[in-house]
C-alpha cells in the first residue's frame, strides 16, 4: 500500500502502565440506565444475589466506561480529529460485579491499514484486559479504532 504509516508498529506487543478500577453499584446502575438495559441484575442487589452473586453484575459493555489515567504511548501523538471509533468485542471469564477491583492492562495488538471511500486509513487494535486481586482474568475488551489519513480530514474540513 502506497502512503506512509503513521502509527508507530514498533510498539506493537507494548502493554501500557496497568491502573485500577473499582467497580461501585451506583456506577453500574447509572451505566446501565445511560444504554437503558432494566434488567435487575443491573439495578437490584437483592435480586443479583438471589441469582448467586456477590452484589450487581455489570452489563457485558461496561469496561467501555474505564479510563486509563494517561494517553497510551502508541496513541499518545495520534490527531484527535482522525480518530473513529471501529469495533469492539468482549470475552469474560466471569461477570464483573460491584465490590471488585479490576486491575486494567491496555495493549497494543496490532495495525491494519485499508483504503476506503474516503481515502487511506490505519485501523489501530488493542485489547484491554481485567485482573481481580489474584491475577486471575476476568475480561477481555478488544476494540479496533480508526485512524483515517490527513487527506481525509482535509477533504472533510474544505
């Protein structure tokens, strides 16, 4: 493909600085409603914990909602303004429930690059990974983003 790459692939396999997230029931609950998801297992303690659980369970796309504290290094010197959002997927070994404190390592996993109709553009995957308090996994966010060519945003600002 003809174009030079703007996504620094030597980092490619980095996992960023881990963080922690502490998962509270009121987030969850607030979360829940923002997408409109009622299910109880979401908004009733009671009920989560007649269903065998230690406190609410989160909705399977909350880990959108955590936020590393600084700006991944392959991300870090990206134009804002050519960033969209691509796809995302998730795998869970367990439900994240309230009460639990996630440790988060973001990687970087790879690049694509594609040639659309409205020009060139890098798709950027990383993967987000949850640990409990004993290292064990509790998830996997995968998410793919799109970095499209400066052309592409000239054209778009003209």
């Amino acid at each position: 493909m003809s174009g030079a790459t703007e996504i620094d692939r030597s980092l490619i396999g980095t996992v960023d600085t881990p963080y922690f997230v502490d998962i509270e029931a009121g987030w969850i609950r607030r979360f829940a409603e923002a997408i409109g998801d009622d299910n109880p297992l979401y908004h009733d303690e009671a009920f989560a914990r007649a269903h065998g659980y230690e406190g609410l369970v989160a909705p399977p796309t909350f880990p959108t909602a955590f936020r590393a504290p600084r700006e991944a290094p392959w991300t870090e010197k990206l134009d804002r303004r050519r960033i969209l959002a691509g796809e995302q997927a998730f795998e869970y070994a367990r439900p994240i429930v309230a009460g639990m404190r996630i440790e988060c390592r973001t990687s970087f996993t790879g690049v694509d690059e594609k040639v659309g109709s409205k020009g060139r553009m890098e798709l950027l995957r990383q993967a987000n990974s949850g640990y409990d308090r004993e290292g064990r996994l509790i998830f996997v966010h995968r998410r793919t983003t799109v970095y499209r060519a400066l052309a592409a945003l000239a054209e778009r600002l003209e």
